[in-house]
C-alpha cells in the first residue's frame, strides 16, 4: 500500500512572463530574485502590463505544485486551500483534479491568489509579485481534524507561516494524526520576519526541513549552507539544503550528502525547489536510503527546469519515472 500526503497551501495561479529587460521590475519597485506581496490594484495593475508581453497561466503555489508532483509519482495526495468564485479558482481546481489530486478547496468571497512571476536575465532569474486574495482567507477554523485522518506525510509551504494561528492549528492535527510533516522553507524574507515562529514548530513538529541558500542562512545565520545544514539538522530529522546549480546537501543524524544536480537543459527554474521535495518525499515513502531520495529530488527537478513555468511535459515525467525505476533497481547491487 503506497503511502500518501495531505499539503496545505496557498491556492495561487502563476501568471508567467518571460521579460526583456529589468524595466517592469523597477517600475513596480520589485526587486530582483524577491517575493514581494501587492494589493488588489497593483495586482490588477502588473497583470494588465504583462498581458501585452504574452503569458502563460498555470496552477501553481508551492505545495501545491509539490503534491501535484507526488500524485503523478504514484502517491495518493491531497490538497487543502482557499480559492475564490472565480475563473482562476476554478482553473486551479481543474489543474489539482486531472492530476488526481483530492482537493479541499475551500471558497471565499475574495478574488482567487495569483502569483505573477517575472522570469528575466540569462540566469532565468524569478522575481515574484503575489497577490494573494482567497488564498489568505484560510483560517485556523476551516481545518477539521478530519482532513488529516489517513495520511502519512504533511507538506507545507513556508508562505503560509504570515498566518502563524493556521499553521500552528495544522502541524497540531497533522500531528496527532500520526503524519510525518514536512516544510519548505520558501523565501528568506518569510523566514526573516518570522523566525522566533519557525524556529518553535520545527523544533517541536518538523520531521523534515527544506532550505534553499539564502532560507537556510536566514534561518541560522550562517552563511555557508554546510555548516548552516549542520545547524537545521539538530532541530529536525532530516535537513535539505538545496544550492540551486550547484545541487543539494542532506543531513539526517550521522548521515550527511552532497547531491549533485542530475543533468539538465535549464530554461527556467521555476519550480524547482517544489519538484525537488515531490521527488524527496516520493523516495522517502518507498523506504528509500537518504541519498536515494535526494537523487530523486534531483531527477524530477532536473526535468521541471527545462521546461517554462512549473509543469513537467508527459516526455519528461516517463523520462523521470524510468531515471527513477533504474535507480531504485541499482540499490544494493
């Protein structure tokens, strides 16, 4: 009986565009490689602006994207969220149900969350401008025990921690359910403006921590991610620390790797933190050595960035699914 996850997150819908240059970002005063969190009218503003440049729309958010990831691996996964009465909202649930996703969408009189995400320089670096509508509607009182009865892994997002009351409530269900829980850490300025927060529900429920560089320094104020893998791993079971092109390291107890990146022909990296925990956790459920799950992790994100934006093509997941059957099949040869 394969195991499964529940992730909790912001319901958003990417709104993607590839930009010519820097002008757009200094307009809308969004600086470079941020996650910046507007208004309505600013929202509705840079979307009128981008719209022109030819866009790209796709269901996104983070854990979102982790647990559609995990149900095309082969996970039984579910959803919970807040959309609103909308064309977005809708999209977003079509986008989770065709995956097999069981979703919880819960409704709200607010406009559904988009994250408008400007991809721009030779790096393919991703400014995000968010508005988060419905999506910030998720209270504390919408989570029923219920929801978290049956599942083995709890996923969830970092950007939801500005709602400190929700996330405390769905680490506590998830854990008297009997869930392994897992975060990404997602955006070093989220980690920075709530640290004392983060740093209580990791040391008192998080099994698993992902980081990228600059999280995982926010986080321990070290600068240099082994040292600063070392430090999160003593207030968790397993520390990921990912160092984008360069790969990723992992530490559980005594056990500590380094993952290179699998090969690949990167376009745009959006994604990839959020592909890499779908294919961690996949490798973890099947029992997996730690190493193994980090090349899994690798795998699945090696094939999220040769694509734009965060949905992987059916060639590239059978490719992934046969890299992953072949390394599984070598463990213990």
């Amino acid at each position: 009986m394969s195991k499964s996850i529940l992730g909790i997150g912001n319901a958003l819908t990417d709104i993607l565009a590839v930009l010519p240059d820097d002008t757009l970002l200094k307009k809308y005063h969004l600086p470079k490689g941020s996650m910046q969190h507007v208004d309505m009218e600013t929202g509705d503003e840079i979307w009128k602006s981008l719209k022109p440049l030819g866009v790209h729309y796709v269901a996104g958010g983070s854990a979102a994207n982790t647990i559609t990831c995990t149900a095309i691996l082969g996970m039984p996964s579910g959803f919970i969220g807040k959309i609103g009465d909308d064309e977005l909202g809708l999209l977003f649930k079509s986008d989770q149900e065709q995956y097999g996703v069981r979703t919880r969408l819960l409704k709200s009189d607010k406009s559904s969350g988009r994250s408008m995400v400007f991809v721009s320089g030779g790096n393919a670096e991703r400014t995000f401008a968010v508005y988060l509508g419905a999506a910030l509607d998720l209270v504390p009182e919408d989570l029923d025990p219920e929801y978290f009865k049956g599942y083995d892994y709890f996923h969830i997002e970092g950007y939801l921690v500005q709602n400190q009351e929700l996330i405390r409530r769905a680490v506590e269900l998830a854990h008297e359910a009997g869930c392994l829980i897992s975060l990404d850490m997602a955006s070093y300025n989220v980690v920075e403006s709530n640290e004392a927060f983060l740093h209580s529900i990791v040391d008192k429920y998080v099994d698993i921590v992902f980081a990228n560089e600059t999280e995982a320094k926010a986080f321990t104020k070290l600068s240099d991610p082994e040292s600063a893998l070392d430090e999160i791993a003593c207030h968790c079971r397993i520390a990921v620390v990912k160092v984008g092109k360069d790969g990723s390291w992992l530490k559980s107890g005594d056990e500590k790797y380094f993952i290179p990146v699998w090969p690949a022909d990167t376009i745009d990296a959006t994604g990839a933190g959020d592909t890499y925990a779908a294919g961690f956790l996949y490798g973890h459920s099947l029992g997996m050595p730690l190493k193994t799950c980090g090349e899994i992790g690798s795998i699945v994100a090696a094939k999220v960035v040769e694509v734009l934006g965060t949905k992987i093509d059916i060639p590239r997941w059978r490719d992934a699914k046969q890299e992953i059957r072949d390394l599984v099949a070598s463990i213990g040869k």
